[in-house]
C-alpha cells in the first residue's frame, strides 16, 4: 500500500458528521443532551411543522449548561446512547 493510499484512507475514515444544537439538559455526569430543532414542510398541507432529535453528547468536563449552543461530532460509541463528543461552546446561554 502506498503513502497516498493511506492517507486516502484515514481521510476517508476521517470524515465525521458535525452538528450544532442547543444544551437542553445536563444532570447526567459527564453527558449533556443536545435538541437540534428543524422545520420540515408538510407533504400534503404545504405547512411547516417543527421536527425535534435529541443527542446525548459526551461533556468530559461538565462545561454545558442548560440553553448553550454547542458544537458536536460523531465518535465511536461510548455508552449504550452516546455516539457523539462536544467540539466547542458556541454560545452560552443568558
């Protein structure tokens, strides 16, 4: 295998997705659950209608609290629910 080829390949293993969504709760220890909220149009009334996913985040040093906009990324499974990991704090809440 070459050096391209390898590097090929860990970009390619590399590619995470990447998400951004507000802090709705954080009693868990090191874990906070991210709501990303998005409006899909309705097939048959043309309405907008709200669509909610929850996310339970991995906060290893209990940095979020509740109504923080946060960055998070896929990552391997950390628990039975925990798939993501925090990147960043956007935005802290008022």
């Amino acid at each position: 295998m070459t050096v391209e080829a390898t590097v090929e390949a860990t970009a390619e293993r590399n590619r995470r997705k990447s998400r951004v969504g507000r802090v709705v709760s954080n009693r868990m220890d090191k874990t906070a659950v991210v709501e990303i909220e998005r409006l899909v149009e309705h097939p048959f009334y043309g309405r907008y209608v709200r669509r909610r996913n929850k996310f339970k985040v991995h906060d290893a040093k209990n940095e979020c609290r509740i109504g923080d906009v946060v960055r998070f990324t896929e990552t391997r499974p950390l628990s039975k629910d925990k798939r993501w990991r925090l990147v960043e704090i956007i935005e802290r809440a008022k």
